[in-house]
C-alpha cells in the first residue's frame, strides 16, 4: 500500500512535463519546418505559427507554460527568421515591433486563455453545485412528504385501533368479574396498549400542530396537587416532597390545565421510576419574572452525557432503563405540550446526582 501514494504525485506531474515536452517539440517542429522559406516567408506567418503552438501550449499546460512557450518563440524568431540570421541582433528597428507586437499577443493570449479556463471551471463547479442541491431539495421534499403521509397514517391507525380496544377491554373486565384472573391481565395489557396508542396520537397531533389548547388562568397550587393524586398509586408511601414558594405562596398563570397536568404527572412518574425506592423527589414551584418553573427533582441515575442533547427525542430511553416499561415517548410528548403553550420544558444534571426537569409557564398576576 506504500507504493500508491508515492504513484500519484508522478501521475500529477505527468501532464505538464508531457505538455513541456510537446510545446518544445512543437517550436522545433515550426523553425524546422519554416527554416528552408526563411527568406521568402513573411513575418506574419512566422509570427502566426509560433503564435498557434503558445495557445496550443495555453490550453494544454496552463498560463505559465504559455508564457514561456511565448518566451521561446520570441528568441527563436529573432535568431532564426529576422536578419541578420542566426543571431539576436535585430537590425530593423520594425523588427522590434514585430517580436515585442508577437510576445504581447502570445502573453495576453495566455493570460485570456487561462482566464477562460478558470472561469469555465467555476461554471462547471456552480452547475455541479446547482445539481447537488437542487437533487438535496428534491430529496428533502420526498423526506417531507414521506414524514406527513407518516404522520396522518399514524393518527389514522392510532384513531382506529382504540375502538377495538375498548371492546377487548370490556371483554377482559367482564371474563374478570367472573373469576377469571386472566381477564384482568388482558384489562391491564389492554390499558398500556391503550396508553401507548393514545402517545402516538398525540405526537403526531404536535407534529402537526393540530393539538387543541385552552389557556386560562389557573393556581399553580391546584396544578401540583392534581399531578400529586394522579401519581399517587405508584408513588405507595415513596418520599414525594412537595413545595410552593414561601415568598409567594399564590402563584397564578396562564396555562392549559390539562395538558400542563399530563406534563407534570410524566415527569414525576418517571422520577418515582428511576429513583431508588429510598431516595426522596422533591416537587417545587416558584416565580421567576414573567414566568412559573415548576421543578421535579430526583436522585436517579441521571442521563448519559451523550445522550443529553436528545434527551426529549421520540422513543428514547436515556440510560439503563432495563425492566422499566415504556415506549420512549412521555418526553417527547411533554416537551411539545410544553412549546404548544408557550412553555418550555428543559433537562440539566441535578447537584450530587439525579436529574433536574424544569417546566417554565407564563405567570399571571391576580
């Protein structure tokens, strides 16, 4: 593998010796050829066929080659076609301006030439870049397209399968009531599925920003304690510390209850999944300017480095989540609704261990 690289130099520098090579051969070519008609040629079809063999070296080797081809063909001229012969003494001073008149217009050809090349080049350079970008729209527009038809396809079959569902559901509870435990995992099962299919719908009602909104003014108060009940048979007696600030014990916002509430109640559910059964979560919320932070704290393993840039990305489970369930989709989920009312939803490493999730709302003032 050690001899191609030391090929390719050589191959690079192929071209312009053979392109030297060529225009010498070429001048030797011209005043061999035109040597024996000296005296009868005129000295513009000297000074032409000189001039075709600097273009032709031009075009071939580039600007420099050219000039040194025109170089060439000056002292050649002079020593072999302009008397006296076979020197480069010019005894006409018309003479002078024929070789200064012939070096002129080879160099400026040269210099043309080169400019035309240089400029032919970045042509072909834009048109490749007009290609590449426009086949990148075209691809970006199919992604575009594949995504939406993703989407409603989404919504459409998550829509369609919770009817079924609700059957199944109603089966199980009915084959549970008479003994049956079997129906009751089938009720339980049921319910996850159900969980799962309504998360698909809603991710793919905050793609499309089609998911509804109430915004009304509600106390930061009721919030916390409705997501306190709501988590409240998982949480079995864990240590679940909830606070409001002391300084302004009532706090009011402009908010969506709902969707705010299903924020909260995913965080702490994921807090009293992740945190050891010993470990305390404290729940907090206090003003800060125009807005309400709501802060769920725990003492869990905390999210990789490499995976906090993605933190709130669909089905992504940060960390070692081995024998916790779920799909992937509660912080995606949570960090949309959190947008969709002009919140944020915002992730940092908490001091000592533990995760830090942090939900900004607009404060209202009573």
């Amino acid at each position: 593998m050690s001899g191609t690289p030391g090929r390719q130099p050589m191959g690079r520098a192929a071209l312009p010796l053979l392109v030297v090579a060529g225009t010498l051969l070429a001048l030797l070519a011209v005043t061999a050829g035109l040597l024996p008609f000296r005296d009868r040629a005129d000295d513009a079809h000297v000074a032409l066929a000189y001039l075709l063999v600097v273009l032709g070296a031009s075009a071939g080797g580039g600007r420099t080659v050219g000039i040194v081809a025109a170089t060439l063909g000056f002292l050649l001229f002079n020593f072999f076609f302009l008397p006296p012969y076979d020197t480069l003494i010019v005894a006409d001073p018309f003479d002078w301006f024929v070789l200064v008149a012939f070096l002129v217009t080879g160099v400026v050809a040269a210099q043309l030439l080169a400019r035309a090349q240089a400029e032919a080049a970045r042509a072909r350079e834009r048109a490749a870049d007009v290609l590449r970008l426009s086949a990148e729209a075209e691809r970006a527009d199919a992604l575009k397209e594949a995504d939406r038809l993703k989407d409603a396809l989404l919504a459409t079959v998550s829509h369609d399968i919770r009817t079924p569902l609700t059957t199944i559901r109603a089966y199980a509870q009915d084959i549970g009531a008479e003994g049956d435990e079997r129906g009751l995992v089938i009720a339980e099962e049921v319910d996850r599925l159900t969980r799962f299919v309504v998360d698909l719908l809603d991710l793919s009602q905050l793609k499309a920003g089609a998911i509804p909104l109430t915004l009304e003014l509600n106390a930061a108060e009721d919030l916390m304690g409705a997501a306190l009940q709501r988590v409240s048979g998982l949480a079995r007696g864990r240590d679940l510390r909830a606070s409001l600030d002391p300084g302004e014990p009532i706090l009011v916002g402009r908010f969506d209850f709902a969707h705010s509430l299903r924020i909260l109640g995913n965080l702490l559910e994921n807090a009293l999944k992740y945190s050891p059964a010993d470990a305390a979560i404290e729940f907090t919320v206090r003003r800060e300017g125009a807005r309400l932070r709501f802060d769920v704290a725990d003492r869990g393993p905390g999210v990789p480095d490499e995976q906090r840039a993605r933190i709130f990305e669909p089905f992504l489970r940060a960390g070692d989540a081995k024998g916790i369930g779920g799909a992937g989709l509660g912080l995606a989920i949570a960090r949309g609704l959190a947008l969709a009312q002009g919140g944020t939803l915002t992730y940092a490493p908490r001091d000592g261990g533990g995760s830090l999730f942090s939900l900004h709302l607009d404060a209202a003032d009573l």
